[in-house]
C-alpha cells in the first residue's frame, strides 16, 4: 500500500531540544555502524578531533581568502600525501581534498581526457575518434557511470579468477585512444590489488613501440593509506614511484580514519592539470584557485584529517594498520576453520571475502539474516563478471576489537548452526 505523503515541515516547527528527541528516537530504528561488517567507512574519532569538526563546520573551504590558515592547512595535506605516495616533488604537489573517492575518480578521468584531446593527432574526414579507458572488471562503478557522463568508451577485462589479473587481455584493449589505464588498489568486491607494477612495465613497452603516451590512474580508495604505512618488504609498488603513474585518489573517509565524505585527488605534477581545468575566480576578498568539482563545503572533515596525520603520525598509522591486518587474518583463520567457507580473498589489505563451500550455496540471505538478528550487518553480493559465485565481505577497521571479533566469530557459528547443524566446527577461543 502506498504511504500517504507527510510533510516534515510544520506551521510553527518545535523546540529543539523536542526536535533532538524526535530524530534520535527515529535513528534508533537504524543499524549500529560499530556492527558494519561491510562498510570501509570511519565510524569514530578522537573526542578532540570531534571538537575541532563542530567548530569548523561552518567554515566554507571555498572561501580560501577568508580563511587563509585552513587554506595553508590543506596545501600542506597535500604535499604530505604526495610525499608519502612518492610524488616526485611534493614541496610543489598537485592535488586536492574532494567530497570522496568518487569526486576525486570523475575530475581524473576528465583531466586524463582532456590531456589526450591535447594530444591527439588532429582528425581527419575519417571516423570521429572515441576516448577509451581500460580497466578490470573489479573496477567500481563509479568508473562506468563518469564514463557515460563524459563520453568515454569503456573496455573491461573480465577476472577469469579470483585472485588473478588479465594482464594480456587488458593490454589488447589499449590502443592510441586510450586516456588511461585504471588500476585498482583494493577491489570493492574482494581487496584485490591490481598489479600496477606489471601494468606499468607493460604499458612502457607498448608507448614506446607505438609512440602512444597511455598513462595509469590508481583507485586508491581502499589501499591508498593502508599501503604506505605497511612495513612488509613483498608489498606491492603502486605509487608514484612508476612512471607512468599520472593519478591516485584515496579515500580519507576510509583508512584515513576520517568520518565520511572526505577524499583525495593526488596528480604527478603540476602538468597534469589542463590549463583549462585551473580556474582562478575573484570571489568575495580576493582571487580563488580550484579545479575541484564541489564548491562550497565544510572545512571539518580537511582539518580532521590534519588532526588525525598530527595525531597519529607515521608510526600511529602503521599501528593501526598493522591491527587491521592481524585482525583480518585472525578472523579469517577463524572463518576457514568452520570447514563451510572458501576465503578469496588474499589478505593484502584487511578486507577479508568469503563464499560458502558445497552444501551451503544459496543460503546467504537466510545467514546473513541470522547475522542480522544478532546486530550484524553483513553484505553478500554476486561477484564480477568471469567469476560465477556470490560472497560475503567483513572489512577490518580501526575501531574492531579482537574481543568483539570473537563474538562475531562465536555469532557466525551460531548462524550457521541454525542452517545446518553439525556443519560449522569453530569454538570460541578460551
């Protein structure tokens, strides 16, 4: 039955301290975030760093002139964050904060076509020439859908395997309409990490044969500030240390450990940006410069993320990823030793997919629903193209206990107890 339309505007309004009551009320028909398995996204902060974002919240970072100090402030984000992704002068970095990863995704693949429009040979009476991107089926979404907005040809390389990257299947799709080649530091799906190494060899060989100039932007939203902060000599080279790197964007949302809607677009260098893109406006006391594509926002969540890089310094950050990593891994052993669920993912990062073995397939929404009884939030979803399973994903943040992550060990053994007794063999430890 369709509801009836109720305004939430009244004549008169309420008082505020009866319109806190109402919303709070509401909101507790909502999951608790603590309880969300599958979600990247911070869910806490430090109480002073809560301080600093209510009283910056109206504070327009827009207004550079007005407030210079929050200008320098994140001129300073930026250059520290191309320092750690090995910019090749980060004292003159190019970059800005976004309202998130896909912000950040649409201005790259925008710059990254009009670069090739520069550079393109100029048409002939021929067939009008089509910009392409290349990219993995374990690319997200958002990359199709800025596709479709701006006019770029998309060419997937379907996964022919869980933890496996088409590597000559994707170089067959490039040609010398290709704006750029999209790397994924942590799939959606899995935590997969594309091998960018190997994609850059590649690519450095096939301009050079060719005279194409096709460069690489990592989606770094996931793996973009886990990665430098891991101290394992076998992690992946990824960053602006490869040459043919042009782009990143990161998440601050995610293991940034900032609150969400903040990320991040890191460029080589300054020749990355079209000169048409810069665009410096007289706005209010004096000249602004941005080739963002949001205008008016908060400050708040940049200044927590000066909080958090002040607070945590390098080695609070690799504190709090070398837990995330060891969480995942203790949870993951857990999974496995149930004897019903088939790990895919590789545990680079601290996300942690899993399926169901034989006997169990089909039966994710009556667990996950198990789970849900029990406060958990718990996703499941058909994996990419070319791999014919449905998964699960628990992603591993800052704010998981080991204690709580018993319980949910303890929960899920529960849950499938309830689909199939005598099925699950996890006991909690102790």
């Amino acid at each position: 039955m369709e509801e009836a339309f109720v305004s939430c505007l009244s004549e008169y309004g309420m008082a505020p301290a009866k319109a806190y009551q109402q919303i709070t009320g509401e909101l507790a028909g909502d999951g608790n975030p603590y309880q969300d398995l599958g979600s990247f996204t911070a869910v806490r902060m430090q109480p002073e760093a809560n301080r600093l974002i209510c009283d910056t919240l109206g504070k327009n970072l827009a207004n550079q002139n007005e407030y210079g100090e929050t200008t320098s402030i994140h001129k300073k984000l930026v250059a520290t964050i191309a320092d750690l992704l090995h910019a090749p002068d980060p004292a003159h970095a190019a970059g800005t904060s976004t309202s998130g990863s896909s912000e950040a995704c649409a201005i790259a693949m925008l710059m990254h076509k009009w670069l090739w429009q520069a550079g393109a040979e100029p048409e002939s009476s021929g067939p009008r020439r089509v910009p392409n991107i290349v990219l993995g089926t374990n690319a997200h979404l958002v990359w199709r859908k800025f596709a479709l907005y701006l006019g770029v040809e998309v060419r997937e390389a379907p996964f022919d395997g869980i933890n496996s990257y088409p590597l000559e299947t994707m170089l067959s799709l490039v040609d010398e309409n290709t704006i750029c080649v999209v790397a994924v530091m942590g799939s959606t799906f899995s935590g997969f990490c594309d091998p960018v190494k190997e994609i850059n060899d590649a690519l450095m060989e096939m301009n050079a044969r060719n005279g194409w100039n096709v460069g690489i932007h990592v989606d770094g939203a996931i793996g973009g500030f886990i990665l430098p902060f891991v101290t394992d000599s076998r992690k992946p080279v990824w960053d602006f240390a490869l040459p043919l790197v042009r782009s990143i964007n990161l998440s601050g949302h995610k293991f940034g450990l900032v609150y969400p809607g903040l990320g991040w677009l890191m460029l080589r260098d300054q020749t990355m940006i079209p000169e048409h893109m810069n665009m410096t406006a007289s706005y209010l006391t004096g000249n602004t410069q941005s080739y963002a594509i949001s205008f008016s926002r908060s400050s708040s969540l940049v200044i927590a993320q000066y909080f958090n890089f002040l607070h945590y310094g390098r080695a609070g950050y690799g504190a709090v990823i070398g837990k995330c990593l060891n969480n995942a891994r203790h949870v993951a052993s857990g999974l496995e030793a149930m004897g019903c669920f088939e790990l895919i993912s590789d545990l680079t990062l601290p996300v942690i997919a899993f399926s169901f073995t034989s006997g169990l397939e089909g039966r994710e929404a009556d667990f996950t629903s198990a789970l849900r009884s029990k406060g958990w939030m718990l996703p499941f979803y058909q994996m990419p193209a070319g791999i014919e399973r449905k998964a699960m994903r628990i992603v591993i943040r800052e704010d998981m206990s080991r204690e709580r992550l018993e319980a949910l060990l303890t929960d899920i053994a529960e849950a499938i107890a309830t689909l199939s007794p005598q099925t699950c063999l996890y006991r909690q430890a102790g």
